[in-house]
C-alpha cells in the first residue's frame, strides 16, 4: 500500500543580506555571486540599482506524514556568505525530500552563475539592462519574451548580449525551465 506524501511548505522571511561591520560588502561588478538552491530548488534573480543582495527563501518539504514533513524543516539551512548563497539539508529519498527556491535580487552589473538541478530559473531584467546571458537547459524549455540575436545552431544552451553586453549573468538548469523575461 502506497501512502500519501505530505508537502510542507515554510515561507522564509526576507533575508537582507549585508556584511557585518568591518567585514567587506560584495560590490556590484566584482566577484561573482553563485547561487544553488540544491536538488530540487529554482532560482529567480531580478537585478535592481542597489548594492545590496536580499534573497527570499521558500522552503518545501515532502514526507509520508505531516509530523515527517516538519521534522524536516529545521534541518534545512539557507546559507550564505561572501558570494555564495546555497541551501544544504539532509540527504532524501523518493519520499523524503526538500526543494528551496530563491528570489534574489542582484546589484545591476553583477556577474551571476545560477544553476538549478530539477528545478526551473527565471530572470526578469529591465528593458535598458546590459549583460552577456549564457543559458541552457538539459531537460526544460526556453522562453525568452523579447527579441534576442543568436548566432551559430540553435540548442538548449544559449549565449547572448543583453543591451550593450556586459558583466556575465549564467543562469543553467538541467530538468527545469529557463525564463527570460524584461520587467
């Protein structure tokens, strides 16, 4: 007898991520800032004029029961530092398992790599933005909502100048979908 999955879903609080005092802010344009929401998470990144990074984490978790479900939630770590945003948790199972998805929103001109396993990546960038976009998925769809040019066989991975080209934005994923979008 198969029993049903319980899917728990614990919505994080905004995290306005900034450095301490005397440590080093990520400047916008230096360094780039990598970003695995693990497994089975998805990434949504929006670039803004600040130079700050706030990441909003959502956190599901599955199991056989409830009280499985929210025994997970805790052992779930939304991680980050420098340039690095992760999540990390307790390895799972077919029935026992735990995506994150982020929101983050990036300081314009920021080098980006975002990679999502079994889950989609979404980007939403202003109509005057500049930026060379690599994107690619294994498994997933691609839908970008505006004209790009492309040169060279079209496939599931994708490099192009956004505006005038620019920092590096990498956004890849292997059985999600890949959206592009202008805000």
């Amino acid at each position: 007898m198969t029993l049903p999955r319980t899917l728990l879903t614990i919505a994080a609080a905004t995290a306005l991520l900034t450095a301490p005092a005397g440590a080093q802010m990520l400047p916008p344009g230096k360094g780039v800032i990598n970003i695995d929401p693990g497994k089975n998470g998805g990434v949504t990144v929006k670039g803004w004029s600040r130079n700050e990074v706030p990441v909003r984490a959502r956190i599901e978790t599955a199991a056989p029961s409830e009280s499985e479900a929210r025994s997970l939630v805790p052992q779930v770590r939304v991680a980050s530092g420098a340039s690095q945003i992760h999540a990390e948790g307790p390895s799972g199972d077919n029935d026992h398992y735990w995506p994150v998805t982020y929101e983050i929103f990036v300081p314009h001109q920021s080098d980006i790599d975002a990679k999502a396993h079994n889950g989609g990546v979404k980007m939403s960038v202003p109509s005057n933005y500049s930026a060379h976009l690599e994107t690619g998925t294994t498994n997933g769809g691609m839908d970008v909502d505006f004209p790009v040019t492309v040169q060279g066989k079209l496939s599931k991975d994708m490099s192009f100048n956004l505006g005038n080209g620019g920092a590096t934005v990498r956004v890849m994923t292997t059985n999600g979908g890949v959206k592009i979008q202008r805000s």
